[in-house]
C-alpha cells in the first residue's frame, strides 16, 4: 500500500438550520435528519505522496483559506492506494540497456533456462526470466548506488529519497521472490561471487536439490 495526501478546502457554510412552526418552535427531528445526512463541500487543492510536503503546503495555505466569517477550513486527507505491481516487463525496461556492458555489470549472455537473451525482439526478450545471477548482479549495482544516492545530501530531500529508494528495493525483492522463490532452498549457502565494482554480492544456489553455480 502507498499513501497520498490531499490538501482540501472545506466549506461548512451551508450547514442545515431547523424549520420553525408556526408557533415559533424549531422541528428538532426533521434538523437531525437533514444534519444526519449534510455533508460539507469539499474542495481539493493539492495532492502530494509525502506527508512532510502537506504539512508545509497546509501551513503557508492556511491564511489564506481558514475563514471563521466563510465557514472554511483546510484540512489534510490521508489515503491509502494499492501499488502497481513491479513485473518482469518492468524489470528489462529499466535493465536492458546494462547488458550492453557486461563487463561492468557482471552479467551472462543467457536466461536462466540457458537460452541466449533475445535482441531482435524486445517483446520475447521482456518475457524472458533473467538468470539468477544477472538478476542479483544488477540488484546489487542497485542498491550500492542507492546508498550512495541516499547520503549525498544532507537535508530533508535525503529521507525522502532514502523513502523513494527503500521502496524501489522492495519492489525488487518482491519480484526476485516471485521468479525465483520456487528454485531457492532457504539456508542454502551462497559461494562463488560477482564483482559490482561498488560492492561484491555472492551468488550461487541449489536449484531443484542440485548446486547451481551461476557464471
């Protein structure tokens, strides 16, 4: 789930008032009905994915909009969202111009069935399961640079990139569990390694009972 916020306006300044009867006496049941079912107008002006950011949109747009005379008020609404799932396709699209420096990257020239990663048709090659060394080789390059990334400021702007940067991990384990989980036995010891040129991340693992040593 992610969030959002939206900054809205609200307007209670047509809220119900009581009928009178002819002898000057309000109809209190007929006002709690009306009250029962009034909702105020609400107005959004902004919406932002960062809680910090709608505190500090709420703070300089409360001047001018908080009215006691207009019945206005802002107010921040939080709302939860369903993600979009990080899949496969997505993967290659932000990977496949890597594999044009294999060296750099640590990376094969074939999937993880061991068939060659298809060139001439993008659409098969984005069907195709990265093998589990390549995957974790780019995962790796990933997530060094992201610790870089994360400590190169010194202000606010670095916990919302450490944010931002956390759940895009989050997206990628996701999917290396969706792809690779059935072949993974867990204590499963990792020997062998890759060279990240940031980090070194080791990767082999016993696939279907039998030790798989990725190259």
């Amino acid at each position: 789930m992610s969030e959002r916020y939206s900054i809205v306006l609200v307007d209670s300044s047509d809220w119900p008032v009581p009928d009178f009867n002819s002898r000057g006496q309000p109809d209190l049941l007929r006002w709690d009905d009306a009250v029962d079912a009034w909702e105020p107008e609400e107005t959004v002006i902004a919406t932002v994915y960062d809680e910090d950011d709608a505190e500090q949109i709420m703070a300089l747009l409360k001047p001018k909009y908080d009215s006691e005379e207009r019945a206005t008020e802002l107010e921040i609404h939080k709302h939860q969202q369903e993600e979009e799932s990080y899949t496969l396709q997505d993967w290659w699209k932000d990977n496949d111009e890597c594999f044009c420096d294999l060296d750099h990257y640590g990376l094969t020239e074939k999937d993880d069935s061991g068939n060659p990663y298809n060139w001439e048709d993008r659409d098969i090659l984005y069907q195709q399961k990265p093998s589990y060394h390549d995957f974790i080789s780019l995962l790796a390059h990933q997530a060094a640079g992201d610790v870089f990334d994360n400590n190169n400021c010194v202000d606010e702007a670095m916990a919302k990139k450490r944010r931002y940067n956390q759940q895009k991990m989050n997206n990628l384990w996701k999917l290396h569990d969706s792809l690779y989980d059935a072949d993974l036995e867990f204590g499963d010891c990792f020997v062998g390694g890759i060279d990240t040129g940031f980090v070194y991340a080791s990767v082999s693992i016993k696939v279907h009972g039998a030790e798989r040593k990725d190259k």
